[in-house]
C-alpha cells in the first residue's frame, strides 16, 4: 500500500466514523443502545491506528519527506482527540444513566453532555475530511497550473570563461525584433564558440519567455562521420532531435526506436507552436540540420548556433559573429588565473610570454594553467613556455578533417595536452592512452571507464586517478551524473592511438580483464573496436573459458544497462544476441553455467526471435543441472 492508498483508506475509515456518530447521536435516549455504538465508534479508531501504524513502518525510509510527515501527523492529531472525546463520551454516558426525574433535573441543570461529546467528535471528524479535500483541490489547481505553464529549460554557463563584449553583441542581436532567427558563431576549433554560446543561453534575453535548451550535434552527427550514408546519418540525426524533445518534455527515451527522421521533426514542429524559445545548436557540421529547424514555423524561436565547418557559413539567413584573436586576447589571462589559481598579482611576468606563445587559445590557456596550478616560481613558467614549443613541434599531425587553417593551432593545442600529461603521474598518463579506445561523440558512463581502468591492473584508485585527468581538462566530469565527457580537440589528439588502446586492453591484459572490458568495448567503444571486442568474445565462447565467460555475461549486464537510449540499448542487444544466442545451449549441456546467467541478462540480452534453444530445452536442462 502506497502513502496515497494509505490516506484514502484512512478517509474511508473516518466517512464511516461520521455514519458511526449519527447512529451514537440517534441511540443517545437509549441507555441500552448507546453504549454499543460508543464501541463501534471506539473500534473505528483502533483500525485507524493499526492503518497508521503499518504506513508509518511500510514507509520509514520515507518519514524524512515534509509534506508525508504532515499528513501522519494530522491523522495522530484526530486519533488523540477521538480517543479523548469517545472517553468523555462515556464518562458523561455513565452519569446520565439516572432513572425518571432525577435524569431529567440533570439534562436541564447541565444540558446533555453526551450530545455535546457526539457534536465535538463529529466537527473533528468532518474538519479532518474537509482538510484533506482541500490539500486535493489545491493540489490539483497546482497541477493544473503547472501542466498550462510552458517549461522554462536552461543552459548550463562554463565555469571560467569570462564574460566577453561578444557576448553582449550577440544578445543585442537576438533581443532585436528584425534580427535574423539564425545567429552563427563562427571560429577555429576549442576557441570558446560553445562556452560564449552557452554562457548567452544561460541567462538568455527576456524576449524568450520559454527558456533556452541546447543540443550538440559534432562531427558523429555528420555525412563524413557516417561513410556517406544517407540512413545512418539520419538515424544519427534522430537521436539527436529526439533528445532536445526528452529535454523539453514531448517524448521520453522509450519512444526513440519507432520515429523516422520526418516523423520527429513533424513532432518537433508540433512542440513549438506558440514558443519563444532560445535554441541553442552546437558543433554543426551540416548546413541541413540548421535548415531544419529553420523551416519550423509558428514560433517564436530563434537558433543560436556554434560552427567551425565552412559550408555552414553560407547560411544565407544568418547573422555571423566571429571569434578572432583579438577577442579572446581579452579574455585570455582571466581564463589563465582561474584555472592556475593565481591572482592577477600572483602571476608570474612571463605569464604574458606563455599566453602569447599558445596564441591565447582559451583551450591550451585552461589545460596549461591547470597543469601550472599554484605555481609561482618563474623558472616553472619559462620552462612550460619552451615545453610547449617542443611539444608542438613533435606532437602527432591532426586528421584529415581538420582545416588547413586550424593545423597549427591544433599542433599548439596537441603540445599543450603532451605538457599536462608529462606533469601527471604514469598511471594517469596510460588511463589517459587507453580511452582512444572509447568513442567520445557522446557522455560515456562512469562503469565504462572503470572497466577500462581494471583492466590496466594498477594499484591506485580510479577515483583519484580519474581526478587526474579531470583536473588536467582532459576529460570532462558532468555534474549530477555518473558521466564523462571530452572536448572534440581532446578527442581528436587521441584519434590514432586507438589501435594501440585496442592492444593494451584486449591483447596485452589478462583473458579475465579483457572479459571484462570486451561488452564495454563492443557498446561504447569507437567504430573500429567492435570488431576486435566481438572477435575477443567469441574467442573465449569457443574455447569454452569458463572464468572468463562469467565475468563477460556479467559485464555484459552491466553494459547493456548502462545503454542511455532505447534504441542504443536494442541496438547492443541485437548484437549480443546473435553472439550469444547460438552458444547457450551447448554452454548449459557441458557445464552449470546456467546459474551465471542473471534472469535481467536473458531478459535483456535475448527475444523470442533471437533465442536459439527452446524453453523446453532450456527447462530439461536446468532439471539435469540440479
């Protein structure tokens, strides 16, 4: 029985108590009569505090809650001035159970207490079921009120980027009635588009009185991330729309297997009849998702959007703000003293020579000030200045997709990430290596890495050594969420050290540990993993490894439960199921394996479709195994 259950019994309980005192009130002449249903009354209020008793033990865990422990309260309240009152009741009962004259002297001397007990329990009764009509009404107008009022979504401001004068030339764009429902801002890559975009959205302009949300597409949500084809990268495109609906609240994640991309963008059109909504949309890379959504009409929204792709610059309807180096010049020894924790004081002269040296890059300032971090002696600083310079100068080539204009700033920014792992203990730096495995386009659960950490074998803790790397700006912590994030360029910089990721954690670690981390590899892993994950999987299925296939259906419980869509969780599930499928019943027949498998993994993990042993089968099997 629930709290809401237990309220409406308890309302039932004190309804009949009502009926209960008419019966007292009409039996009160009757001396005989009375006192039998002073009991009932009396019984009534016993089975309130036996319902009470029970909800207050079946919902302990519970009690801490303001508003459930009120109404406990306010049903003791009634119950000890029942228990008063019925008591009185009786008192007053046994006096007036006088014969002839003597009873009627009394009632005219004193009046008729009785009735006057019976009036006081029903006021209590009546006040108590009033109460809890009106705390139902006021909550429901609540509801009601609530459900008409839009939501107002907000974006989340990065800390440690200071307030720019681009940023209050954006918001006079986008506050002007005639400016164009697109405002582009444009800039080389981890120059601070995302954190002036999101530092706007994060207290957007009055004029939009719904709020501001944000989704970030990156290179994944692309023709180029996609090989060229058309479905994959629609399909990619509709996770992406379907998550700005979860945000707003038109859709939840179980509903993002069956949409085609027309089918959310009808929805998505639906959504914002009537909006004035300020849309943020990050890392563009194709010119047809900004169409999109500038082709839904009957709103009032305008789309602030961060691009470093050319061909997006062509919107025709866009106004274009550029982030130049004169812009984040200003910025630039802000961003230095927030991340080394130094004042503008505290700062060491060549700080200018170091912030001139990595071009004032907002990126390569927080990952070097972070790696300088209440530093104050001059020599650190001049060495990191001719650090920086060597490191760039041997830092790994940027992929083919980087811009030729951006090569080096990007080299720059490779050097930058080389000095802060060089200052990082060894086991940091190798954590930091194997997470080339992982594909970064979207947040990676917090269990995925740590399966990844256990399968370096190192004595230290993940937590302290994750830290490491947090701190260093090389992985992104989200708040409020057992999930990491990396920049673009972070995720760029590790691009061709895959293979190598792939070798250390399949290849090189013991068969127990590469059991563990293969399902995490196969889900979350980049592209090119999931063929030497699925290739480790099966190795260990044919050579029937019976240790290392227990931890693999394990973590595969764990992977496929840390899945953050529906179709992502089908998707993986598919494919564990045509792994696994055809092996289970050679695996029940030749070993007790069955007890390994959790019921959520075979819920989870196979359908009737994809199950490859019948239930007869599975059943004979589980007789000969006990």
């Amino acid at each position: 029985m629930d709290v809401v259950q237990t309220i409406a019994s308890a309302a039932q309980l004190v309804s009949a108590m009502v009926t209960a005192v008419g019966a007292l009130e009409q039996a009160a002449a009757d001396t005989a009569e009375a006192p039998r249903r002073l009991q009932v009354l009396e019984d009534f209020v016993s089975d309130l505090e036996v319902l009470v008793q029970q909800a207050k033990q079946k919902h302990a865990h519970k009690m801490h809650g303001p508003q459930l422990e009120r109404q406990f309260q306010s049903l003791s309240r009634l119950m000890d001035q029942l228990r008063a009152n019925i008591i009185k009741a009786r008192r007053a009962l046994k006096k007036g159970k006088g014969k002839g004259l003597a009873r009627v002297v009394w009632s005219s001397v004193v009046g008729d207490p009785l009735m006057k007990y019976i009036q006081l329990i029903r006021d209590d009764l009546n006040w108590w079921l009033e109460l809890q009509k009106l705390t139902e009404n006021v909550g429901k107008a609540i509801a009601s009120t609530a459900k008409a009022t839009p939501s107002l979504v907000r974006v989340k401001s990065e800390q440690g980027y200071p307030v720019s004068e681009k940023c209050g030339y954006v918001r006079d764009i986008l506050e002007r009635d005639d400016g164009h429902r697109v405002v582009l801002i444009v800039g080389l890559s981890g120059i601070g588009k995302s954190c002036l975009a999101r530092q706007i959205a994060s207290q957007p302009p009055g004029n939009f009185v719904d709020g501001a949300i944000e989704v970030t597409f990156g290179r994944w949500c692309s023709r180029a991330a996609c090989n060229g084809s058309r479905s994959e990268y629609h399909k990619r495109l509709v996770r992406k729309i379907s998550k700005l609906l979860v945000q707003i609240g038109s859709m939840t994640v179980n509903e993002d297997t069956s949409k085609d991309l027309e089918d959310v963008c009808c929805l998505l059109q639906t959504v914002l009849v009537g909006k004035s909504m300020l849309i943020l949309l990050d890392d563009v890379w194709e010119q047809d998702i900004v169409d999109r959504f500038t082709k839904l009409y009957d709103n009032d929204c305008r789309y602030l959007v961060t691009t470093r792709d050319e061909a997006v610059y062509e919107i025709a309807e866009a106004e274009k703000v550029e982030i130049s180096k004169d812009d984040i010049k200003k910025i630039s020894k802000g961003i230095l003293r927030y991340h080394s924790l130094l004042s503008a004081e505290e700062l060491p002269t060549v700080a200018d020579d170091l912030l001139d040296s990595c071009g004032h890059h907002p990126l390569t300032v927080a990952v070097l000030g972070k790696a300088l971090r209440k530093e104050t002696r001059m020599e650190k600083w001049e060495k990191a200045i001719s650090n920086l310079s060597t490191y760039a100068t041997c830092a790994p080539g940027p992929v083919s997709y980087v811009n030729e204009k951006e090569v080096e700033t990007t080299l720059t920014i490779f050097g930058s990430f080389e000095f802060s792992l060089e200052a990082m203990p060894e086991n940091s730096r190798r954590f930091f290596m194997v997470l080339a495995a992982i594909s970064w386009e979207e947040p990676v659960p917090e269990a995925c890495l740590e399966s990844v950490w256990s399968a370096l074998v190192q004595d230290s803790l993940f937590p302290i050594v994750v830290s490491k790397l947090v701190e260093g700006s090389l992985i992104i912590k989200l708040e409020y969420q057992s999930m990491y994030h990396m920049h673009d360029m972070v995720s760029l910089y590790l691009e061709n050290k895959a293979n190598d990721a792939a070798h250390t954690l399949l290849t090189d670690s013991f068969p127990e540990y590469a059991a563990l981390v293969a399902p995490w590899l196969f889900i979350f892993g980049k592209e090119t993993m999931k063929g030497p994950a699925e290739q480790k999987m099966r190795s260990f299925f044919s050579l029937l490894e019976f240790m290392e296939i227990e931890i693999l259906l394990g973590s595969t419980t764990q992977a496929l439960m840390a899945c953050k869509s529906i179709s992502e969780f089908e998707a993986s599930r598919l494919g564990f199921s045509k792994l696994l499928g055809p092996r289970i019943a050679e695996l029940i027949s030749v070993h007790k394996l069955l007890s390994l498998l959790s019921p959520k993994l075979l819920q989870s993990s196979f359908s009737k479709e994809t199950m490859q042993i019948s239930p007869y089968l599975l059943k004979q099997q589980v007789l000969l195994i006990n």
